[in-house]
C-alpha cells in the first residue's frame, strides 16, 4: 500500500472528455508514478482509490533472458557435472 502524506493544498485536475486525468506531478513524484506504471481502480464509499499494481513476478522479469537457442538440457548437464 502506498503511504500518503496529506497535502496542505488540494491538488486538482479535470476528467478528459475520453476519461483521462493528469495525476498532478507533485503526486506522481511523491509517489513514485513513472511512465508505464499501472495502476489499479477501485471504488470505496464514494471515493475513487488508484493503488500502483504489483509489478511483474520475479519469473515473468527473467522469462527469455537466455534466448531463443539456449539448450535447458545441457546446461542442466554441465552444471551436474557427470554421474
């Protein structure tokens, strides 16, 4: 969950005519929102809620990272070593 810091000011920024809202910079600092973050909605008593999602698993980070002609099994071969 994202800590929060009360602002003194209200920070305010206008719906789009497609539903698009600029996070007011200030916030996007504060809070560590970069481009390309994704961020959940939800609602709670009346109140829209934006959370950062998790990131990406630690297996989707590294999936492919050897490429397309690496052999599992001769890597797992030498790695064993001989019986």
């Amino acid at each position: 969950m994202i800590s929060w810091v009360k602002s003194t000011k209200p920070l305010k920024s206008r719906v789009a005519e497609r539903g698009q809202v600029v996070i007011p910079k200030p916030l996007r600092d504060r809070l560590g929102v970069r481009p390309g973050t994704v961020l959940e909605f939800t609602e709670e008593r009346g109140r829209l809620i934006a959370v950062k999602a998790d990131g990406p698993s630690p297996t989707r980070r590294v999936w492919g990272c050897l490429g397309k002609d690496f052999d599992t099994d001769a890597f797992i071969s030498e790695i064993r070593g001989k019986r």
